[in-house]
C-alpha cells in the first residue's frame, strides 16, 4: 500500500501511526494511507518564513509569473497521470477529471501572465498619494508588499487539483510562501502535483510544503503576519474562525464555504426556445457534473407555474440518459459520490425532503 509523505522544511515526512485511508469510491478499494504524526510544524513554519519568503520576496513579479508559467507546462505533461489519479481517488468520469486538472493548469497559466505583466517590479503602488495635513510635509502612499508570513491553505475534497493551484497561485505571485493541505480522502492528485512542482528545482526552496492528513496544531501556531485560507463546510469554518489563537494573532481568515444555488427561469423562456433549452442543458449539468458535487451544484429550481410539467419532462428525459458508474467504464457519465460520509450526507438529505 502507498503511504503519502508530507514535504515539510524541505524533508518528506512519513507518519507512523493515526493513518487515514484513501480508497477507490467506485470499488472500495484502499489506494493509499496518510498521516501526519510526528510532522514538526514549528519548524514548517520557521522554514517558510526564514527561506521561502526571502526567496520570493527577492524575485520580481515577471521572474514569479515565469515560473507559474513554467508550473503550468510541468502538470501539462503529466496529465495523463493526474486524469488516472483523479478517477480512482475521486471517482472522477474523464471530462469531470478534466475539469479539475486542465482548470488548475489554467490557473496557473493566467497567474503567470499576470506576473509577467506586472514585469521587474517587487511591489506594487496603490493609488495616488494624499496629503494629510496642512503642508505636503504630511504625505501618505500605499505600497503593497509581501507580507513576511506564510499562507496556510486548508483545501477541500472535490477540487483537488484546481483548489491548490487557484489558492497556490494568489499567494506564489504575491511572495508569500505556501503550506498547502489537501483533504486526505481525496488527496492523491494534489499530492502527486506537488511531487511534480518540487522536481528539478523548479520552484524557489521554501515556496511551497505539504501537510498530508492531520494539520494537529498547525493552525493555532500561525501568527500575525500568517494568513490561512480554509473551503470547506460553513460548520468547520465557523469553528475554525472562533480558535482563540486565530484571534489572538488577528491571523486573516478567508473561508469558501457551503453555497447556496437557484436556477432561475424568466416567463418569457417558454418551452420550445432556445432559453428553455439552454436552461434545461445547465441545470442537469451542474446536478451530474462531479456527481454535483461542487460550489455551483443547483440547490432549487425556480420556474414559472405554467412551465413547470414541461421543464420536468424536459429535465427527466436529459436526466434519464446519464449512465452512472465506475469512470473506468468509457460509457459512465456520472461516477460515484467521492467519500461514503458524502453518500451517507446525500441520503439523509433525500430523506429530509421526502419526509
């Protein structure tokens, strides 16, 4: 069995107990192990700040987009090898496994672009300045910095790939060293990125670590200068955000958390109309797309009384031709729900609405 390893202060770190396992939705079938124990997060810490963000902080933003560009092209040539991850540890059909892999490498691309265009700055100048007082002896002007801490990404289970890079991207061209934490359940994809990015150099010593299972008390020992961004469910965040040492430190939080999605259809979209048909289309697609497992997965629908028994035969019928199953079968259109605890969540709510 396959034991994921954390890359902390540059060293892979192998736990030796507390192992969570990683499994096949479609067959059950344990892909690997994960733990964190005995990881030296003080000294992950201690790392980032006194190495990867020096390092950053030395580079301009075109030498910072150069390498996201570079990131980029690296996960391209390895596609293949990601898209085989994510059906097996997600569950993920090929186009849903694309969707998650193809947009990280999009993330990462588009990031160095904007670096690039930025050119051989290292900060950036917010606005005119502002005289203060009676004199112009009194001036302000903003100029925005790295900040000297570390960006701690808690990412969640259904976008492996996309979820670190949108994240990892922000925070690399913005010069801040990254510590990034998949969840472990479906961990496999962002781990094997995060082998590939560490390869041959290719990023600044320091910029990037990874926490594979538990963070322990990772997140109580960020400091003031630290940011930690968390997307996950509304009920975590809220108790993440309350931490007394999040508090203490004024640690900023930012959280993606549970979303709430209506389809909407104006009167005027009457069936026989391209509208109609184009709503139709969407509303089944983000209800089977990553088995609706996603942010925009649509919660209700909204429609005209008068439209209502067409738009239900309409969506059954599209609905009717989605194979589900095992994406290692070309002809499954939806795979499984990622997690047994995902599947358990989705039958309890069926039978809430059905109660």
């Amino acid at each position: 069995m396959k034991t994921l390893t954390s890359y902390l202060a540059g060293r892979w770190h192998a736990g030796d107990r507390d192992f969570q396992t990683l499994v096949d939705p479609s067959t059950e079938e344990t892909l690997a192990r994960a733990s964190s124990a005995g990881a030296d997060f003080a000294g992950a810490l201690a790392w980032a700040r006194s190495t990867g963000g020096p390092a950053l902080a030395g580079l301009t933003f075109g030498q910072r987009g150069e390498i996201l560009k570079a990131a980029a092209k690296r996960l391209r040539e390895h596609r293949d090898e990601l898209l085989a991850l994510s059906a097996a540890n997600n569950g993920a059909t090929a186009g849903d496994g694309a969707f998650d892999v193809d947009g990280a490498g999009g993330t990462l691309a588009f990031y160095g672009g904007l670096g690039l265009s930025l050119g051989d700055r290292r900060h950036l100048v917010d606005g005119d300045g502002l005289q203060l007082g009676k004199s112009e002896a009194f001036w302000s002007r903003h100029a925005l910095v790295p900040r000297p801490g570390v960006a701690l990404h808690v990412n969640a289970f259904n976008f492996p790939a996309w979820g670190f890079a949108e994240k990892f991207a922000c925070a690399f061209l913005a010069g801040m060293p990254v510590i990034t934490k998949p969840a472990t359940a479906t961990a496999l994809t962002a781990h094997r990125m995060v082998e590939i990015l560490l390869a041959d150099g290719l990023l600044p010593e320091g910029a990037l670590q990874l926490v594979v299972g538990s963070t322990g008390d990772l997140v109580d020992r960020l400091g003031a200068q630290d940011v930690f961004a968390f997307t996950g469910s509304a009920a975590t965040a809220r108790s993440l955000r309350g931490r007394a040492a999040l508090i203490a430190a004024a640690v900023r939080v930012n959280v993606e958390a549970d979303s709430l999605n209506a389809a909407v259809l104006g009167p005027d979209a009457a069936p026989g109309t391209p509208l109609f048909d184009l709503f139709v289309r969407d509303v089944a697609r983000e209800m089977t797309q990553k088995a609706g497992q996603k942010c925009t997965a649509v919660r209700r629908i909204v429609v005209p009384r008068e439209h209502e028994g067409a738009l239900i035969e309409a969506l059954a019928a599209r609905l009717a031709r989605v194979v589900t199953g095992n994406p290692a079968d070309p002809s499954v259109t939806m795979g499984p729900l990622a997690t047994a605890a995902q599947l358990d969540d989705a039958l309890d709510g069926i039978a809430e609405l059905l109660a």
